[in-house]
C-alpha cells in the first residue's frame, strides 16, 4: 500500500499495517476497539494522552449502555468497580428537593444511572479488550494528518514521543470527539448549533453529606455535584462567552454564588482560592452531513458533538461503536468494507442523533432560561407528584433514541 505521505523525506517514520485503525480512546474508541477485537479484527486505537485520567468527560453510564455490557457477559465484573447507583435524577431548589427523573421502572437489568469516573470505565474497556490478541493501544498517540492514496484515507500518521508514526489500515474510525482533527483534516460538511451555555467544572473537597442529588438551582446558578468519595466533582452553567465577566466579578462572588444553589459546598468552596482550579469546558452540538470518505468513518462526537443536556453523550458514543461493529466487523475481518457500508451505518444512527440533540437543544434552551429566571416550581412539582411522566423521563434518558444492542460476533479466543 503508498500514499503521499510516503513521499515524507528522511527519517522515514515507524509504520505498521492494520485493518481498522481507532482515532481517540474515549467512550465511542474504546469500545469499538474493544468490539472489534472479541470479532477477530485486527485494530489499534490511539489515544493521545498518557492515561485516561482527566476530568472534561461526564461520568454516567445509562441503563442502555448498562445492558450492552450485559450482553457483552461484562456486567458483574464493572459493577464490582466503585460506583455510586442513581435510581432517580433529582433537582434541588432552595432546599426542597424534586426527583424528576425514574429509572426504576425500565426493563433493564439495571435500573439506575450508575455514576463512575469515566476513566474507571475506560481503564476498564482497556482491561478488556487487551485480553483479545487482535487488539492495540498505543497510547501518547496523536493522530496528525490522514495518509491518502488516490480518493481513499488509507490510515493515519501520528505523533509520538519517540517520533512519528504511520499506521496503515484499511478502515480509519475518527472517534477523537468533538474537536476532532481527523474531522478538521476532510472536507466533510459540518452543520452547526448554537449553543448559549458553556459549563465550569471545578472540585469542591467533600466537608458535609449532601442529598443524593445531582443538580442544584438558586440565585440564578445551576450547580451538578458528582460524588466523587473525597470530593465533589462540580460544575456551573454560564451564558456563552462570559467567562471573562465571571472572572471580573471576582472569586468570592463566584463562591458565593454556588453556595447559594448548593449550601452543602460552602464550607469546602473555600478550597477554591484560583481561577486555575476553574476548567472551561465549551459546550458545542454539531453534526456532520456525512459520516464518512472511503477509508473514513467518524462516530461519537467527531460525527455529531454532544452538548452536555440530558447527560447523554457517552451513551450515543457506546451505541455509535455498537452499531459501528455489528455492520463492518465481519467486513473488516475479510477486508471489504466499501462506502456503501459507511452509508448504512450513518443512515443507522443519524435518526436517533437527530432526535437526540433536537431534545439536548431544547433542554439546553430551559436550562439557560433557568438560570436567568425564577425557577418554573409549579411544573417541577407536577412532575415529581407524575409518576408515568417521570417514568417517561427515565425511559427517555436512561435509553435514549436507537437502542443498540451487541450483534458483532464473538470470534476470538483471549490472550
Ligand atoms: C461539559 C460537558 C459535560 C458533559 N457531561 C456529560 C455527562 O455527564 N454524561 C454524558 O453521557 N455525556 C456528557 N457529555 C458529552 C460527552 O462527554 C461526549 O458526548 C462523549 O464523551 C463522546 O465520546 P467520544 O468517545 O465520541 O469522544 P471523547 O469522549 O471526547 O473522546 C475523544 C478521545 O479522543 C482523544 N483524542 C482527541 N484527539 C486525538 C488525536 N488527534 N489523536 C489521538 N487521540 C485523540 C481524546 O484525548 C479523547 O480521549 C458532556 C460534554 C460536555 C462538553
């Protein structure tokens, strides 16, 4: 196989041939490197960092993404890791509390959210997928630019501490999220959304229980406190862009004013002495017209970048790779993935994408409305005294649009 990039002067770069190269170790590339590898096929998955530990991605794991590890015969093993069970989303306001959210009532073999540092459930994946021979990880692994070769992506090149790479594959899968760069390095059209919010993420160290709730709303403020054991894992809705004025206003009033949503931080807010220890996270929803270019597929936020609304991104992620895998394993094993089963795939999941980030943009619509205005009570209260709506709710969050369920076969043996 050549490609331009071949042509690259001296040193020629380490390379190795693969049939399906992973761009990007989160949800949505874990998991298909995961999937593909218990199929039999070859695949490297590329992963930037060093490790998984770091804090930009959400931490739940829905009922759906559940029950595909329970199908994948992985259930017991990740539960045995620590995570906290959330049966019900609740939303706190001026101390009185409304659940709003029921997962207790689905038919799923997991009737809760379970809550658990995303690089847990990475490491995890890793653990699994390691077992399979056919499967790699490089991490430190940054995928730069696309080799070509006529109108085909024919693999990636990559930096790495110790140089560049080339890896060479029949099937490159862009899962490097919603900045992606294999996305940047094609002509694929993006269509846009504005967003009105962007989210603070910061740590509160833990001082006094809370209840077991998740979001908080007062003064204005929406505070999402994720126990973490020894700290809260918070984060705080701004209007788009006003970073700039948040910070002039200064710290204290920044503290003062997640204290007002979630009194149980105040004490540990004191922590907080500097902007560093404040993350803009810039909350982007996007979706590309189309998946692919022969030789490229993009999935989970490279294909349609989730905003934070309804927390379920990493949902869409796992069930991206699901399908991913049920439709080009076998195709992969023999080497004849065409554009034809790119076009299936996206014609797959767009619908479910398409209705999940209109509802994400309506949800982010209310949450910024609510952070400027009186919170709506009456409504809140109607729908925490509504079971059916709440079970709705949980139907709607905890599986989403397009279930997908494990199809890919299981063809190798482990290590
Ligand atoms: C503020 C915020 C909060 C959110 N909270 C939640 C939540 O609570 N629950 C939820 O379900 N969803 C949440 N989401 C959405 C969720 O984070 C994403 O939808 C989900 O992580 C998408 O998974 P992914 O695997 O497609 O991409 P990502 O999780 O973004 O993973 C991409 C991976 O690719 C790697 N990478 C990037 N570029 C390269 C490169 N060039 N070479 C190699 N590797 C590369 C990155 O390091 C990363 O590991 C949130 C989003 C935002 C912005």
């Amino acid at each position: 196989m050549s490609s331009e990039a071949e042509t690259t002067p001296a040193p020629s770069p380490r390379s190795w041939d693969t049939r399906c190269c992973v761009v990007g170790g989160g949800p949505a590339g874990m998991m298909l490197g995961y999937l593909l590898a218990r199929a039999g096929v070859e695949v490297t998955v590329l992963e930037k960092h060093a490790d998984f530990f770091r804090d930009f991605r959400g931490d739940t794991i829905h009922p759906a993404t559940t029950e595909v590890l329970a199908e994948l015969g992985l259930l017991d093993e990740f539960l045995r890791l620590p995570h906290t069970e959330v049966p019900e989303l609740r939303l706190g306001i001026d101390g009185r509390t409304f659940g709003l959210v029921d997962f207790r009532h689905l038919r799923t073999r997991c009737k809760f959210m379970a809550f658990m540092p995303q690089w847990d459930f990475l490491n995890f994946l890793a653990t699994q997928a390691k077992q399979y021979p056919s499967f790699r990880l490089e991490m430190s692994t940054e995928a730069t630019g696309l080799l070509r070769h006529g109108g085909q992506v024919t693999g990636v090149r990559a930096r790495t501490a110790q140089g560049d790479v080339e890896i060479r594959a029949d099937l490159t899968v862009a899962c490097d999220g919603r900045f992606s760069r294999i996305r940047q390095l094609t002509d694929l059209p993006v269509r846009e959304f504005a967003m009105p919010i962007d989210v603070l993420w910061f740590r509160v160290p833990r001082s006094e229980d809370a209840p077991p709730t998740l979001g908080y709303l007062g003064g204005g403020q929406i505070v999402i406190a994720i126990d973490r054991g020894d700290y809260w894992q918070c984060g705080t809705i701004i209007e788009k862009g006003t970073l700039t004025q948040v910070q002039a206003a200064g710290l204290a009033v920044f503290r003062d004013r997640v204290a007002h949503a979630a009194p149980f931080l105040a004490a540990g807010l004191a922590a907080l002495t500097g902007w560093d220890q404040v993350r803009l996270l810039s909350v982007r929803s996007n979706r590309l017209r189309r998946w692919y270019q022969p030789g490229l597929l993009c999935i989970g936020d490279a294909a349609h970048a989730m905003s934070p609304a309804g927390a379920a991104g990493v949902n869409y992620a796992i069930a991206d790779a699901v399908a991913t895998a049920n439709h080009l394993a076998a195709r992969l094993r023999t080497g004849t993935v065409v554009v034809a089963d790119l076009q299936r795939l996206q014609r797959r999941r767009e619908p479910a994408i398409r209705g999940a980030q209109a509802l994400q943009r309506r949800q982010t619509r209310q949450l910024a409305r609510l952070a400027q205005s009186n919170p709506p009570i009456q409504l809140l209260r109607l729908i925490s005294h509504t079971p059916p709506v709440k079970r709705l709710l949980g139907r709607i969050v905890g599986l989403g649009f397009g279930r997908e369920h494990i199809h890919s076969p299981n063809h190798t043996h482990h290590r």
